[in-house]
C-alpha cells in the first residue's frame, strides 16, 4: 500500500510539472543543442558570455523564462535560431531559410552516409500501395547493417513486407541555410524468427514515438546508400 502512495505522489508530482513547463521546452532544448554541438555546459556559458550556474537553471527549471538579449547570445553560441531555441518552428517544416550566398553540393561517400545512417532516430519510409506509393515516419535503428523498426500488424509500414522500399533520413540546419540527406534503397520483410525479433528488441537504440502495442519488427537490407550534402 505505502509503494502504491508513493507511486501516485510520484505520478502527480511528474504531471504538476508537465502542466507548468512552458510552451516549446526551453532547457530540453537548450540541452539537446548543446550535447548536439559536442559542448560541456562551460563550453557554452564562454561562447554566450553567461555564468555557468545561470546557464545549469535555464536548463534545469521548466519555468525559466531569460530576456530577448540571453536568448539571442544561446542562439548564437549554439549556431541556431531564437524560434528554434524557443520552439516557434516546431510546426513549421524545415528549409523554409533563405539560400546561402555560395553554397556548395556534394555526394557523400558511402562510408560517411552509413555513419550519419548508424546514428539513428526518425526516418521517412516511402512505401508502395494499391493506391500510389504512402511516405510515412518511423523510428528505427540500425542493427547489424540493417534498418529495423517496430510497427503494428496493418498499419501503414507493415506493408513494406515483401517489397522494395526507399528509406531517407536527413538534417535540415535553417539557420544556416545547409543540411545533409541519405537514401537508402533495398528489400523490406518482416521479421518472424523469435532470435532476430529478441535480437533487435535488445540492441535496438530507437523506441516508436507513437506508442501502443508495436510489436511487428521490420527489417530494410540496404541494396544502395547514397548520400547528398548542401554547405554554405
């Protein structure tokens, strides 16, 4: 009986801070960015010219609420936007920047793609239907050189069984106006083998955003891998 107490003290403290955390989740985002960049949270407080301590509360406290001034300084130091850090585009699909003055396109070699590829995350699958091919999102990872995913029997991924799919992840910098994409082509199947589903349950760094009872593992054997890359 006390455990159960202290589960539901638990629960409605985690849901008293959800309510209050404001709109676009500054600190997670500030975190994110900065552990994207590679940087220590002293790192960043030299390049936005803040104390350590003042950066650690923006970051750790859903209610902090810095100055226009502060926020430009992070957005600067952590190579974005005020509307990024805040979360204003976070409906707004990427690559609405301008283009650079000088930007240079290059393909990317196999290495590099299977590099960004491996580093997981949210993938577009592009796949064939009765009506017309769908592209849907999912959350996968790479295991063994494969692409593995979970979804549910029926849904719009499942009917990759069987068929040739065209799989892309990317990253879209706005800000500065530059990014990167890898298309992967190849066979899709399901997976029925008890120890390969066990096996990607297991290794697999991803879990389905959409939640519910996933419980259909598929797998994409890459047939080709290439790679493009925009920079200013």
């Amino acid at each position: 009986m006390a455990e159960r107490t202290k589960g539901r003290v638990a629960a409605e403290a985690t849901a008293k801070v959800a309510t209050e955390a404001p709109l676009g989740d500054l600190g997670r985002r500030l975190a994110a960015r900065r552990v994207e960049l590679g940087l220590t949270r002293g790192q960043l407080a030299a390049r936005a010219g803040m104390a350590v301590t003042y950066l650690r509360y923006l970051e750790e406290h859903p209610g902090s609420a810095p100055g226009s001034s502060a926020l430009m300084k992070l957005a600067e130091a952590l190579e974005t936007t005020v509307s990024e850090l805040t979360g204003g585009a976070v409906d707004l699909p990427p690559g609405t920047g301008r283009a650079g003055r000088a930007p240079q396109f290059t393909w990317m070699r196999p290495g590099e793609c299977r590099t960004l590829l491996a580093m997981h995350g949210v993938g577009r699958l592009a796949v064939p239907t009765a009506t017309g091919p769908v592209i849907v999102p999912v959350n996968y990872s790479v295991v063994d050189g494969a692409i593995v995913f979970r979804t549910a029997r029926g849904a719009t991924p499942s009917l990759a069984d069987g068929c040739q799919v065209a799989f892309e992840v990317d990253r879209i910098d706005d800000a500065f106006s530059q990014g990167w994409s890898v298309l992967v082509r190849g066979p899709a199947r399901a997976v029925t083998d008890p120890q390969e589903q066990r096996r990607y349950t297991e290794r697999a760094y991803s879990t389905p955003w959409a939640g519910g009872s996933r419980s259909l593992w598929m797998r994409i054997d890459p047939f080709t891998v290439t790679g493009r890359r925009i920079t200013v």
